[in-house]
C-alpha cells in the first residue's frame, strides 16, 4: 500500500506543474489601470483562464491557465480585440 501511494505520488506531481504554465503575450494599446482592468476581465471569461496579471506600462500579460492544452491562442486574441485592443504580432 505504501509503494502505491508514492508511486501514485510520482506520477501526480509532474502533472501538477504542467497544469500551471503561464501564457505571456505582449499586447498593444493598454495606458492606464482602466485598460488593465478591461483586458483582465475579457480573458478571464475564456474558460481555462484562472488569473490575468496585465501591466499596462510594458503591455506584458501573464495568462495562468488550468490547463494550458485547452486555452487557445486564438480564444485570447479574439478576447482581447473585442476588448478594444491587440495582441503583439497580429
Ligand atoms: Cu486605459
């Protein structure tokens, strides 16, 4: 019983990490607080998107997702043009 539970232990743990990667993009237009906001509250309804960290200074977006395999690019390109700004290289 006890081999099972840290053999189960291995297997879970690199599976944790692989759930947490971040998605950065860079994106164009933000100049305040407000743009911030705005583009936190469009990809947080992507489902997936479990925290947005949007610095208006540098335009650097940190998307954490739940799981990275099901939060397209496309979905958070479509999100952030409708939220009135762009996605870097698009
Ligand atoms: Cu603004």
């Amino acid at each position: 019983m006890k081999s099972l539970l840290s053999s189960l232990a291995v297997l879970a743990f690199p599976l944790v990490l692989a759930a947490s990667q971040p998605l950065n993009v860079q994106i164009k237009g933000m100049s305040c607080s407000a743009c911030e906001e705005k583009i936190t509250k469009a990809l947080m309804k992507i489902p997936g998107v479990t925290e947005v960290k949007a610095d208006a200074k540098t335009g650097m977006t940190t998307i954490q997702t739940a799981e990275k395999s099901k939060v397209s690019m496309d979905a958070i390109k479509a999100a952030v043009k409708e939220a009135g700004f762009s996605v870097e290289g698009t």
